[in-house]
C-alpha cells in the first residue's frame, strides 16, 4: 500500500525524542480476553503512561520538534482532557510557557491534573461552553501573542509522536508470542496458532484495535504498521453517538457533525483533521461504532477482571472485540488501552448506562389506581422475586398520589423483562415505558 505520507514521519526521530521521558508501556498478554475470544489478546497499557494516556508522545514529540526561539515565545493548547494533561506535562519537562485553554464546563478534577503535571510552566484559561467555543479563544490568542499553536491531532508531529505506540508494539509483540507459546499451552484449543517459526517479524500480529477520536493515534500506528507489517489489520473503534471518522470514510472527506454524544470524551469529536483523514483513509482496514452502553459493561468487567481503570475511550478497543469475534479466533490481537483518567464522579453513571445497554434497568411512568392496596398489589405481584426497585418519584409536587411515578426497575437477568411486562399487563397496570433516546427520558432520567 501507498501510504503517501510516511516520508514526512520520522518514526526512529520520535522515538529518540521520547525515549527519555514516556514510559515505555507493556504489553500483557491477557488471559480472561483470551480465552473468551480464542485467541491470543494483548493490552497495549498505555493508561499506565506518566500521564495515564498516550497523548504525551504526540504533545512532546512536536514541542521538543520547535525551535529555541518558538520555546521561549511560549506555546498554546486547547483541551479538556487527555492532550491538555499531555502538553502541561511537555511544558514543565522542556521548560516552555503554556497556555491551556479549557471550557468552562471543564471538571475540577481534569483542571487540577492539568496544573499539576503542568505546575508553574502553564496557566489555565477557563473560556466558553462548549470545546469549538474554546478551540476558537485558544488560535486567536495564540496569533495574538506570537506563540505556537499545539493540535491535538492533526499535526504530522503530533501523529509521528503518536506512532510511537506502534514502534513499541512491534518491538515487544514478537518475543512475547514466543513466551507466552508455552504459558498458554493448558489454554490453548486446536485453533489457537503457534508461535511463528522462523517467520519474518511481521507475522507476529494480525489485528490492531484501537479508539479513533481526531485520528492521531489510528494515522500513526496504521502508517508505521502498515510500512513494516502490512499485513497486520488495523481496525477503529468510535463511539456511536460520535461517528466523526466513519461518516468521514463515507462521505470521502471530513465533515462536521451538528451534534454528537460526548460521554466517550476521548473520542468524541465533531470533525476529524485534514491530514489525519487522508492517511486513514489508507490505513484504516475497517471502522466499527460501538454502543456507548456497550462501552460502559467493559469499563466495569476490566475492572473487576482484571484490575484496570480505564476511561471510555480507553474501553473502547476492548469493547470493539464482540463484532470481530469470528475473525479474530485462533489470531495475534492488541487492544490499545488509550487512556485511564476516568473521574471516580462517573462510575455511578456508567454503571447506570451498563445495565441499561445490558437491559437490566427499565424506567416506567406507572399511574397507580386510586385505591388502597394498589402500591402493595404492584410490589407483591408485578414484581417478580428478584426485580428490585431502584427509583420511585411521583412526578407531581401537590397531589402527588393522583399523578404518575417514575420507577426503576433494575432485573436480575434480562429474561425477566418480558415477565415484568407480562405482569403489568395481567394487572391492568397504566404504564408508559420510557425508552433511552425519547424525549421523556432525557428530561425525567
């Protein structure tokens, strides 16, 4: 394949540059995945970089790319996340005045991670709601004060610091396929593989897994393995409600979105970048959209597994394995773990988007006959024995009893729903069922 823009990225360049201050991340091999998908998964772990994401490399890569003189004239960066943590951490590392510029929006906790990688090297400006309104404050300061503007991805030194992640794969997939042969051996079915046997190194690994948001990170690793390991597939993953590549792919070139789910932080975006686009156009063997509830049940079960906080974005390489399940059997895979600054704020609401996906929680407006006993009738027999009521709100602040209640229901098992409904329609109950994505349930859930 003709990637085009490999000559303008200097892989070896980047990775001296970073040598001295990443951590260079493992790759495990992952034994609860593997077995699962019958075949042989490894965790590229980069939310356990200096700055729990892989967005130092590409921040870092480009600054230390920048002359003495653009240093000391100061840098600029607009983030509410990942990139702002990354670049705060470049600056203190090379000395360098910066500036972040965050919505106003921004968590606390993201705002104190970002002063305290960053210390005294940047300030925080707090400007507009939303991140376009920010992006937009963060240029014309930038032109307004001579300083150098730091993307977060469409910048061919920021994917080169990127492709990094690659550079490390390639290096550490070989010997631990041969090392983990043996491990395995008491795991492993007829259709697992053997190790290569004097194959060239590009045999190792079939498939790569990771999250597109900008496209930085898929522009890098897909152009270095598709330079030294063609045959290796290089599959996306993007959240549903943030399509931004897919529909990119689709239309042939970048569009922007009118309106996108930001739950998935770390890959929603409403446009991918010019250059980004136009190497993974090339790169990128398929784009998948993953459910954000979906996201959320494999943010809990590798937590519980195996004892690794993710954020959304760093789930979603992981969550994308179910749609390529028949494919990858018997295959070398890595899931790139992008990130792990998930806000502790937020575990209760992606364990409530979990169990819906997992249809284990339902929300009913339920209007109750006026007559004693009817609240009971409904606990005692529309309920089945393990059905468990999680909310209950009439919805009505004078007359309350007269009006309908907003009730969860959380179920043991996703069967038991069509008993539930069975139930409240033997009882002649008056329910409304409200459905995610209904008007009602954005304004009462």
């Amino acid at each position: 394949m003709n990637i085009g823009e490999e000559i303008l990225l200097d892989f070896n360049a980047a990775a001296q540059r970073l040598k001295s201050v990443v951590n260079r991340t493992p790759l495990q091999f992952n034994q609860n995945l593997s077995k699962k998908y019958q075949c042989n998964v490894y965790l590229k772990r980069e939310d356990l970089q200096v700055v729990r994401s892989y967005k130092l490399r590409g921040a870092y890569n480009m600054m230390s790319s920048l002359s003495a003189e653009q240093l000391k004239l100061g840098v600029v960066c607009a983030s509410a996340g990942n990139h702002a943590q990354g670049f705060a951490y470049s600056c203190k590392k090379l000395g360098a005045k910066g500036v972040v510029f965050m919505p106003v929006i921004s968590p606390n906790q993201k705002i104190s991670q970002t002063k305290m990688f960053g210390e005294d090297f940047i300030e925080v400006k707090l400007v507009g709601d939303t991140f376009d309104d920010c992006a937009i404050a963060a240029k014309k300061y930038t032109e307004e004060n001579a300083m150098t503007f730091i993307p977060p991805f469409d910048d061919y030194k920021i994917i080169e610091g990127q492709a990094t992640v690659g550079v490390e794969i390639f290096e550490q997939i070989n010997e631990l396929v041969q090392k983990n042969y043996s491990i395995q051996s008491s795991l492993r079915s007829s259709t697992f593989p053997p190790p290569p046997q004097g194959e060239e190194k590009e045999g190792a690994l079939d498939y790569i897994f990771m999250a597109v948001g900008g496209g930085g990170l898929s522009a890098g690793v897909g152009t270095y393995f598709k330079t030294f390991s063609p045959n290796t597939k290089i599959i996306g993953a993007e959240p549903k409600g943030a399509p931004s590549m897919y529909e990119a792919l689709k239309a042939g070139t970048p569009i922007t979105l009118e309106i996108i789910e930001r739950f998935v932080d770390g890959a929603a975006v409403k446009k991918v970048g010019d250059i980004t686009f136009s190497i993974c156009k090339n790169v990128l063997d398929d784009m998948l959209l993953i459910d954000e509830g979906k996201v959320c049940t494999t943010i809990l079960q590798m937590y519980n597994e195996d004892a690794i906080v993710a954020e959304p974005a760093g789930a979603l390489s992981i969550a994308a394995l179910d749609e390529y399940a028949a494919q990858i059997k018997g295959k070398n895979i890595v899931c790139i773990i992008g990130g792990g600054n998930n806000d502790i704020d937020r575990m209760q609401e992606i364990k409530e988007r979990s169990l819906q996906y997992e249809g284990l929680k339902h929300y009913f407006l339920i209007r109750f006959a006026q007559r004693p006993g009817a609240l009971k009738e409904f606990v005692n027999h529309v309920l089945g024995e393990n059905d468990d009521i999680t909310r209950f709100e009439y919805m009505q602040k004078h007359n309350k009893e007269t009006g309908p209640a907003l009730v969860g229901i959380e179920l043991k098992t996703k069967k038991d729903y069509a008993v539930l409904l069975k139930n409240l329609n033997s009882y002649n109950i008056n329910y409304t069922e409200l459905k995610n994505g209904d008007n009602a349930f954005g304004y009462l859930v």
